[in-house]
C-alpha cells in the first residue's frame, strides 16, 4: 500500500501534528515501523518517512562520492530529521526548528505522497499545489503518459 490522499489536520501549540490513521495503518502493515522520521523538504514543508525506507536514504546518501552536494544533503536534509513516535491519540512530536521552516502553526495539510508523507501550513501547500498545476498543465505529453 502507498501514502496518499489529502488530510486537513491542525497542530496543536505543543507542536503535536495529528496523523491519519489510514497512514498509521500504512506504516505498521506495510513498512513495520511505528514511527517516523521527519525533515525538511526544499518546499517549504516537511517529509516524513518510514524509519526503515529513511535508514536506506541515509544509506545511499553515505555511499554518495564525497562533494559540495553530498555535504549539501547531509546538512539540509539528513541533520535536521527527528525521529517521532506516536502519542495514544495518533500524533507526532514537530520539534520547533522544523516547525518554524514550514510555518506550522495551526492548520496543516497532511498529504500522501506514495512512499513518504508531506505537511505543509495550508497557504504553502496551495502555493505548492498552484506551481504543480502550471507544471503539469505544460506538459500534456507527461501527462498523457501516465494515462491521465
């Protein structure tokens, strides 16, 4: 099963994110894992992914030749990721720092995204979803393609 659908969720002043509990489900059946590692996404929100498929992006990014964008990866999207485990009530623990990148303050959009969930304030993500749509819209041929 994959991520996927659109959840419009609120955090609360704790920085505690509710998570749906169909991506709960997802996590546990089809990953085994029950937590999440969260980070940065180059958004404006954050990327949460199953702590087994992050170990293997960790993994590919420590077998990456040494360079200014290794060093780049590691710095913007490796060292700022927190691990989150779920409360009683399906929710995750949004450290501060990566709560002020996306501007998470109360209305969220939780979205999935096939492999990894994304959270984005609800203004960013219309922007986001706004540029995805001009992107697509300029290329009919990609679309055509995936049977759209």
């Amino acid at each position: 099963m994959i991520f996927q659908g659109e959840f419009n969720n609120s955090i609360d002043l704790k920085g505690r994110a509710s998570i749906p509990a169909k991506f709960r489900e997802i996590l546990t059946d089809s990953y085994g894992d029950e937590h999440l590692v969260v980070t940065k996404n180059f958004e404006g929100g954050l990327s949460a992914y199953p702590f087994s498929s992050w170990q293997k992006i960790v993994e590919q990014i420590q077998q990456a030749p040494a360079g200014a964008e290794k060093t780049a990866i590691i710095r913007l999207i490796v060292a700022p990721s927190v691990e989150c485990v779920f409360d009683k009530q399906g929710r995750i623990l949004i450290p501060p720092s990566l709560r002020s990148h996306a501007g998470l303050e109360k209305e969220i959009v939780v979205v999935g995204m096939f492999e990894k969930v994304d959270v984005y304030n609800q203004l960013k993500y219309a922007e986001v979803t706004r540029k995805s749509e001009e992107l697509l819209l300029a290329s009919p041929g990609f679309v055509a393609g995936v049977g759209l």
